[in-house]
C-alpha cells in the first residue's frame, strides 16, 4: 500500500512542483513518484502547507546541549569561548538528558541528517541508536605547534571510539585560531577523513589574529598563559593562509563565514577550481545572531555561485536546534532571496555536503529522504 500525499506546495528537493502534485512512497518513505493529481488514484492524503524533503543541519555540537541558556547572548566570540570553556563540564546524567532531548528536538523540527562536531565521546551512546543519520566531526584543537603530535594522538583515541561504533567519522581541526598549520597538516594526510568541516571567520577578531598579528585573540592566549610568541601578523586573513592545506578531492564545509571577505571567496575558489562541487559554505544565522549580532554577507556567496548549506550551531549559541527556524531568520534579513533556494540549502545541498545524496535531500525515485511538512512555521516528520 503506497502512501500518497500531497499539500499547497511540494518542494522536491530542488524546486517547487507545479500545483496539484503528488508524492507518491512506500509505507517506510521510499520515494516511488511524483505525479499529477488526476494520475495519482485514490486515497490521496491532503495536507496544509508545504511538504519538503527531511532537512540537514551541517554543523551542531550536540554534546554542548546542557548548556542551553547558560551562556549570555551578544557577548562576541571571545567571551563566548570562555563562557564554553568554564560551563562544559556537568554531571554525566545530565550531559546525557540533554543530548537525547536535543536529538528529540531536531527530529521534532524535521531534521533526519547532521554534522555533528564532538569533541569528547558523550554522543556515541545516543547516535547508537540511529534515529537520525549523523557524520561525526571530531574536532581537535591546539595553536602551538609543538603540541601537534600529541593532540592529534589523543583525538585519533577518540575517532576509533567513535569508528568501533559508528559509522561516518572523520578528524577536524576547529578553527584557524586554534590549530597549528602542522596540526592541520595531519589532519589533511588522514586517511579516514572524506569530510572536513572548520569554524571559519565567525569574528573579525580572526582575520585580525591572523592579519595585523594582534587583538582579541592575542589577549585570549595571553590570559590562558600560552605562549604564543611564534605567532607573528602574516598580513592574510585566517582562511587565505589556511585554505591552501586543505585536500580539494575531499568535502571541505567552512563553517560561519561572517566576515569573509571578496578576497577570501576568490582564493577560496581557485583553491577548489578543480573541484568546486567539494566545497560548502555553512551558515549558522541564529547562532550569529546569538554571539555577535552579525550576519555574513549572503549577496557575496551567492554571487559568486557557491553552494550553501545550514547548521543550527549547537544550544550554546542559539534557542533551538530548528534548521527551519535557521531560515525563518534568512528570510528577515535577507528577504530578496527565494524562499525555494534557502530550502534548497537545506535539504539537497546538505545532503552533497555530508556525501548523503544517495538517500537523502531531495523526492528522487528510489531515495528515502524523510518527508517534512511545514505549515505556518510549524513543522511535522510526516513519514
Ligand atoms: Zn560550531
């Protein structure tokens, strides 16, 4: 018995269908079909809305969700970090809580994939249960150089924790403000890596750290009493010098990307001239907003024609984990720009970015997408 179903709008992935169509799939949401109304037959269920492919969210910290409303909005990135640095630890029951209430919330709000940064092993048990398709980015850390054999080691511990459970994994750096050129250099020669995620540019205070060789982060170092004394200004921003080390046969997703700048974007594209499709700029609107208060320059990205996906960024920065909610605030600021393209970062372009466009992102024939209904911003996972 086939499901059929069909509402206001179906969005398939990559446009709106005209009127009056109809998705047609097996019991479990295989996709079969999508036809017109007259060729669709009996027993065609009639909801309000919009119907979508289930969404992606390409970037989440979900083992950050106990720290849900604990950490001041506006305060910028650096103190932000340190808020992260003296609140991360909590009782294990009560990390645990709030990883499967985070889970339940993305499933609620029709997300059925994620790229999820860990940084410990405090997901593993959840994500064991497979309610939703995660690509586990675990993430290392570690400017001076001299530390980069050993975190890389201590993170290669954590990976195979992850890899004798679960599928999908690979080795990330977490921004260029934290990670050696040396580090990411291990991290480009692993070979369990096919996807690479980093933090990119999310405060000016990066391409500053980077550029003139001073300001915020500077200061964060000095208070932390690492010496960073190497650290000279290179007269760059911070993706210009690292962009180069990365591997361009892989998916590269830079996560943020707020005050990336023309220059950036035009050395980001002759980096992955050979390979344009593996490269993904990941935005994170509401954790933005949450942090810093400011947006990245959209019109910039989509000039250029690069692929965008989404990312809730984790209950540390934002008040949900909604990739819908995500593009109800694009829309705010950005009211020019289709309602259909945003969708289409959400679904079929983060299927790409996460290499899962084989069963997720769009209503193709033999695809099981998950089935998404939204109607005046509610959202339900029909199938
Ligand atoms: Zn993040």
């Amino acid at each position: 018995m086939y499901r059929k179903l069909t509402a206001d709008r179906i969005f398939d992935g990559i446009r709106f269908r005209s009127e009056g169509t109809v998705l047609i799939t097996t019991p479990e949401g295989v996709v079969v079909d999508l036809v017109a109304t007259e060729d669709a037959g009996d027993e065609v269920q009639v909801l309000q809305g919009m119907l979508s492919p289930g969404l992606i969210n390409c970037h989440c910290h979900l083992e950050l969700s106990h720290l849900k409303g604990k950490i001041p909005m506006h305060t910028g990135l650096i103190d932000f970090v340190k808020h992260i640095m003296g609140n991360r630890e909590a009782e294990p029951e009560i990390i645990q809580q709030a990883i499967a209430e985070g889970e339940d919330e993305m499933l609620k709000n029709g997300i059925v994939a994620v790229g999820d940064i860990c940084n410990n092993t405090s997901t593993i048990e959840q994500k064991k249960k497979q309610r939703l398709h995660y690509h586990n980015f675990i993430e290392v850390s570690g400017f001076p150089p001299y530390v980069a054999e050993s975190r890389f080691s201590k993170i290669k511990e954590v990976y195979d924790e992850f890899k004798a459970s679960l599928r999908n994994n690979s080795i990330i750096p977490h921004a260029p403000y934290s990670v050696s050129i040396h580090l990411l250099k291990s991290i480009a020669e692993f070979e369990g890596n096919n996807i690479l995620t980093m933090h990119n540019q999310e405060d000016e205070a990066e391409n500053e750290f980077f550029i003139e060789g001073d300001g915020k982060f500077l200061e964060l170092y000095r208070s932390l009493n690492v010496d960073i004394s190497f650290h000279k200004a290179a007269g760059k921003s911070s993706l210009q010098q690292y962009l180069p080390n990365f591997p361009v046969q892989k998916n590269l997703l830079l996560v943020h990307n707020v005050h990336t700048d023309e220059a950036d974007i035009q050395l980001a594209s002759s980096c992955f001239e050979s390979s344009p499709d593996h490269l993904f700029f990941c935005l994170c609107p509401n954790a933005n907003l949450y942090i810093g208060g400011q947006l990245p320059n959209l019109e910039l990205f989509r000039k250029n024609n690069l692929q965008l996906v989404l990312g809730t960024d984790s209950l540390a920065s934002n008040h949900q984990l909604s990739i819908y909610a995500e593009i109800i605030s694009l829309q705010n600021t950005f009211p020019q720009i289709p309602l259909e393209e945003m969708l289409k970062w959400a679904t079929i372009n983060g299927a790409r970015a996460l290499k899962i466009d084989d069963r997720f992102g769009s209503f193709e024939k033999g695809k099981q997408p998950g089935v998404v209904a939204v109607e005046e911003g509610r959202i339900d996972l029909v199938i």
